[in-house]
C-alpha cells in the first residue's frame, strides 16, 4: 500500500464587533487571527478509518457527538468521492484553543476538507469549502451567519453581510488589540438559542438590540476608516453592554471587559459566541496594551495575545 500524507491547514478569528447580530442580517467585522492555527493531517493506513484530535482518539465511527459537524462532512465527502471510508488516519493538530470564540470548529472542517480533497487527488474550490464548512457549523452552532467560515477561508479582514458577497477591509489603526481567552469553554451554540428563544418571546427587545448592535458596527467602520481608535474602544464597549443585555455575556466576560476598561483601554468587550471564551480590548500603545495584558492576566484570564493594528492587518 503506497504511503501517502496529505496536509490542510487554517487560521483562527476573532470578530471585532457584530457577533449574534451578523445572524439577522446585521454586518459584522471580522480579522484573521494567525497566530492560532489548526492543522489536519492524513496519513494512508490500512484499516478503519481512525481520528486523533484535542476532544478524541479512536475510531472516527465511534467519535463523541460534539465532533458530529466533521465526522459528518468526512463522511459526506468520501462518499461523494465514490471512495470507502477506510485505509487512512486523521490527525488534527491545533493552536486555536476550542470552544473559545476564535472559530476552532469552522477552521477544524476547513483544515481537514483541504487535507481530504487532496488525499483524493480532487480539485478544491472556495465554493466546495464554503459549503462543507457551512455544514459542519450548521451541526455544530445550529444557525450560523457563514462568518467564521468567510473569514478562515479568505484570511483578509473581512465586513461581512450573511448572504452578500464577502467586502475585504482595508484595515489599519494606529491601536493595539489584546485578545484574552478566559480558559472557560464558550457556548456559541446556547448563546445563539438564546438569542433565538428573546427574537421569539420578545422580539421587541431582541430586534431593537440587534439593530443598535448593527449600527455600532457601522460606526466601527467608520472609525477604523478614519483611524480613530479611541470612537472604536467606545463603540466596542457600547457593543460589549447590548451583548451583555442580550444574554451572552457571563461574570468572567464581564470582570475581564471591567478590568480592561479600568487599566486604560479605549474600549473592551467579549468577542465571538460569548458565555465564556474570548474577550478583546483596544489600547493606544504598545506599552498600555502590554500593561492591560498583565492586568488581565492577573484577574483570571489564562492567556493573552497583543496584535499591532497598524501592522499586524496590512
Ligand atoms: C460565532 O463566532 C459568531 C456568532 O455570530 C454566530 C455566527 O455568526 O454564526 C455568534
């Protein structure tokens, strides 16, 4: 039996600001986020088809629930192949921590769909990509906007509208993000229920918060548009209260964004699915950001990261 390796790799994100709303139509921004990475790889090896990853080791048949979205669109995709689903291993190697808000699951199908495509030796488009990444989220978060998806496969800065083509953004501000994950799993899938049940039993409250969540993110724009970084802080703390009132927060999200807030940022707020994961927060210079990064870390955030805006985007 010939050995055969085949490599697929993506990035993370972090969504600046419009998270929950993007999924009723309001636009987001979205930034790649490089410096977490996941990486399948496929190895040609007789028997069952096995799986080795953060959550599992075994085999692929018998993988937990939480990993339904990529066993189904592995076996989606090797069946649309007219191929077995037998005679090779999956290992998938991962920097973006899981369930955090940084798009582990959509950059996991995205990975593992470019390593199988070429293991199979077929042509992968972005629209082939698109779509299995889609499925998966859509097991994985029950209704998606499509925008970590968008944002791992174009790894540009994205403004993203659900349904319309993807708008890269020019992106470069004269600020410091930090990004500080909180060590709890985040719950994007409950969180976006959540949202669902209050567009249900109050669609006042509900349509009025996504709507003014919306219109920050215009104003987010604007101000990245126009370099101003200290509009962006006070837009991403005004985003971070609406998501808070929405539901999606939780005490350590809160705490984080407060300690932020109080040590010098331009703005803090939790990014992605929320109830635990990641929170962001914007700094002037290097050396407050750096200052904000301990002082996260000395309040219960288990690692930080400094991302140059002028820089780091280009
Ligand atoms: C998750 O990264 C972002 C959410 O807005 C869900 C989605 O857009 O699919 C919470």
């Amino acid at each position: 039996m010939e050995n055969k390796i085949t490599t697929g790799t993506a990035i993370g994100k972090i969504i600046l600001i419009g998270e929950h709303a993007v999924v009723y139509g309001q636009p987001a921004l979205a930034i790649p986020f490089p410096e977490t990475r996941i990486k399948t790889i496929i190895s040609r090896k007789r028997g069952p088809v096995m799986l080795d990853c953060f959550f599992y080791k075994g085999l692929l048949l018998n993988a937990p629930e939480r990993l339904l979205g990529l066993t189904t669109i592995i076996k989606e995709i090797v069946n649309g192949f007219d191929k077995e689903l037998k005679d090779f291993s999956i290992r998938i190697e991962s920097s973006i921590p899981p369930e955090r808000g940084m798009g582990s699951s959509a950059a996991v199908a995205v990975a593992t769909v470019r390593a199988l495509y070429d293991f199979f030796d077929q042509p992968l488009t972005d629209q082939d990509l698109f779509k299995w990444s889609n499925i998966s989220e859509k097991i994985v978060h029950g209704n998606p906007s499509g925008i970590d998806t968008a944002i791992i496969i174009g790894e540009t800065p994205l403004y993203y509208i659900k349904g319309k083509p993807f708008v890269p953004f020019p992106f470069k501000l004269d600020a410091f993000l930090i990004v500080a994950d909180t060590g709890e799993l985040g719950q994007t899938q409950a969180a976006v229920a959540s949202v669902e049940k209050l567009m249900d039993t109050d669609p006042e409250k509900g349509e009025d918060i996504i709507k003014q969540l919306g219109f920050l993110t215009k104003n987010a724009k604007v101000s990245i548009e126009s370099n101003d970084g200290e509009k962006l802080g006070e837009t991403m703390s005004k985003a971070h209260s609406l998501l808070d009132k929405l539901g999606v927060s939780n005490e350590i999200l809160n705490l984080l964004v407060s300690v932020a807030v109080e040590n010098g940022a331009l703005g803090a707020k939790l990014t992605g699915g929320g109830r635990g994961g990641c929170m962001i927060a914007l700094a002037a210079t290097q050396q407050e950001a750096i200052s904000i990064s301990n002082k996260l870390l000395c309040n219960g955030a288990k690692n930080t990261w400094i991302y140059n805006m002028g820089v780091d985007l280009l």
